[in-house]
C-alpha cells in the first residue's frame, strides 16, 4: 500500500482528498496545524472512511520542527501539499503573512521531501499564476502574466521552487495543480468547507447569507465587461478535484510523463457570472440571498475559466458535476456542519 503525506489534510480540499485517496487503497497521514481547519473534521475522515486518520500537528513554517516530525513519522511515497493560505483578498491587505506562511511551508516541506528521499511531490497551484489572462478560456500553454496579488505570486514562486529543484535532481517529479474556483461538499455532509478564518470564498458566503448567519452579500464589481457586469470564474466541484489528486498522484508515481514537472489545468471550462452562481443557488434551493453590487475587489480579474483538455487526456479526468449540484451539496454541507 503506498503511503502519502497530505499536507493541509483538515482542510477543505484536503479532506476530501484524503477520502478519495483512502477509497482508491492509498494510506494517508495528514500534516495540519488547525490554523484554517478544525479537528473535528478527524472523526468526520474516520466516519467516512472507516480510517484513524493519522494528523501531525505542527506548524510547517518552523523548520526544524518540519524536518524532524516529517522525517520521523516517514516513509512517504509522496507527498501533496495543500498547506497554505487561500485569500486572494487577504492577501492584499498583509502579504508578509502570505509570504511567510505559503513560500516557508513550501520550502519546508520540500526540503524535507528531499531529506526523506520523496521524489514524487503535488503541489496545489491555482489559476491566480496566469495573472490577468489576455485571452480565455487559459490552457497550460497560456503566459504565466505578472501576479496581481501576493496570494498568486506565492503559487508562482511554489512553482518555480519545484521547477528549479527538479532541474538539479533526476529523480523528483513535481505535477502542478492548477484550481479554478473549487466549491460544494462532499454529498454525505458529513466534510465540506469550514474555515476557521470567515470565508472569502463565493459559494460559502452565499450559504451563510441563505442561513441568515451573514445579512448580505456584495458582489465586487457590476462594471466588468461580461454578461452581467460581475466577474466569470470557473467553479469545480470539491468531490471532481480531489478525484484529480488521486489521477495526479498515479500519474507521478507511475511516472508516465518525460517532463518531470507537469502543470495541469482543473477547471470544467464553463465560466459562469458571480450573479449566475448566486441564482443556481436560487434555484435549486429555493431560498433567495440577499445581495448587492458593489466596488470591484483588488485583486480580482474580470474573468478566467479553464481549458482542461490536458488533465482529460493525460489524467483520465472527466468533471462529474456542475454549478447546480457544487450549489446543493454546499447548501446540505451548510444546514449540518459536522452533523
Ligand atoms: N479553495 C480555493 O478556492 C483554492 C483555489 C486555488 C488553490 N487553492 C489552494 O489549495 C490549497 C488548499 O486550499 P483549501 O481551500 O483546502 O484551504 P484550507 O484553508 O481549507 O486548507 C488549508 C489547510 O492547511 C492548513 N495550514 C495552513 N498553513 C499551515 C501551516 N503553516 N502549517 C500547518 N498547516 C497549515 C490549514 O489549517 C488548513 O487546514 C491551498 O494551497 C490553496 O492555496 C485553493
């Protein structure tokens, strides 16, 4: 049985993940210090998956700690980091806290890969390292444009590091996973997205305002030139993404590419507004959110959405679900958090 350290395990992808992992026969031990997550999602993985899932709680921004604790609980077939964190708009507003916390664990965590002899490493990449992209919908080919927010330039630089670490060791194999804007729950309800920072994400805002937890939403932004005046993303499905990591995890340590560092695309291509994301909420739920039009955001492009032909061919990866199911298994997730 292969053995796989997911890094940032309690959180939202991360969780899901680690379900998809465990079904498809891989062991998995979590590396999460809570700082975005809560412990309760341990028993929730063991309800699931009818596994302890084992959890090294440490911060991966300390090194010395990293280094031992990881190499201690070893051996690792790979790893996939997930650690980091995930707020384009926070990000703005205090980059040192971006810098230090994704471009330190990433090193760390690498560097421990390394002295651990783990030569297959997956890295949660984002859409954000095309910048604002000229030209829709953005391939694996398309520019790597300036980021337009700390948030993205600490994927960027999480990408270079790997690029520049497998130039200078034949073994390592480095596969990108490129998110567009991942939301829903798994359909149990049993995980699903529970920062514990307040979300800044779409799809759990429009929940909390459907839940009367939050008295509205702004959209940021009524003037871009698209449909509607509101931004276009690109949301996936929580559940199609995780079952990309585990396609993403067979393809590095079956080493079935020459390149020994691959970037894939995990979209499913179709751009939806902001307000259009809000009424298939409406509709399939059949409860009204309270929104407004606001100022556009820093940070934000007017659009991006995907092409994923490559993770189609290469990666035997088809998306499953659409914006109405991400709706109602974000709205089930909602009415019994860690029920
Ligand atoms: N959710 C999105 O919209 C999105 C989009 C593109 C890329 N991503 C990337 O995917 C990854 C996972 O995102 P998510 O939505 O699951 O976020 P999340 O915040 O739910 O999960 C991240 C987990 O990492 C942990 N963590 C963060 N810093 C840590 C540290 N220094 N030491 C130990 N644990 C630490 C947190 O406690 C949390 O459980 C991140 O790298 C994020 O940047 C997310």
């Amino acid at each position: 049985m292969k053995r796989i350290l997911v890094t940032g395990g309690c959180g939202f992808i991360g969780s899901h993940t680690i379900v998809d992992l465990v079904e498809n026969g891989f062991e998995v031990i979590s590396a999460d210090n809570f700082i975005n997550s809560h412990e309760e999602v341990l028993p929730a993985l063991k309800k699931l998956t009818g596994r302890e899932i084992p959890n090294l709680n440490i911060d991966l921004t300390d090194r010395k700690l990293t280094l031992d604790t990881i190499e201690a609980n070893g051996p690792y077939d790979a790893i996939i980091h997930f650690a980091a964190f995930k707020s384009v708009g926070e990000s703005i507003a205090k980059p040192f806290k971006y810098y230090q916390n994704n471009i330190r664990s990433l090193i760390n965590v690498a560097e421990a890969a390394f002295k651990c002899g783990v030569m297959n490493f997956i890295f949660s990449s984002s859409c954000t390292v095309y910048g604002d992209a000229e030209s829709m919908p953005v391939s694996e080919e398309s520019p790597i444009l300036p980021a337009i927010s700390p948030y993205g330039l600490t994927k960027q630089s999480g990408e270079n590091t790997l690029k520049d670490l497998a130039r200078n060791e034949p073994n390592f194999r480095a596969t990108l996973l490129r998110y567009f804007n991942p939301a829903g729950a798994h359909e149990s309800a049993i995980i699903g997205e529970a920062s514990r920072n307040p979300s800044t994400n779409l799809v759990p805002i429009i929940c909390e305002v459907a839940a009367g937890k939050r008295e509205k939403l702004v959209v940021y932004g009524g003037d871009y030139p698209t449909r509607d005046g509101s931004c276009i993303r690109d949301f996936i499905h929580v559940c199609d993404l995780a079952r990309a990591h585990t396609s993403a995890l067979k393809f590095t340590l079956e080493k079935r590419s020459d390149k020994k560092v691959e970037p894939f695309n995990l979209g499913i291509g179709n751009g939806i507004t902001v307000v259009e994301a809000i009424r298939a909420f409406e509709k399939v739920t059949g409860e009204s959110v309270n929104f407004e039009i606001g100022e556009r955001r820093k940070g934000d492009v007017p659009a991006i959405f995907s092409r994923f032909d490559k993770a189609r061919k290469i990666l035997n990866w088809e998306p499953q679900y659409g914006v109405e199911d991400i709706m109602r298994s974000a709205w089930k997730w909602e009415q019994r958090r860690f029920g």
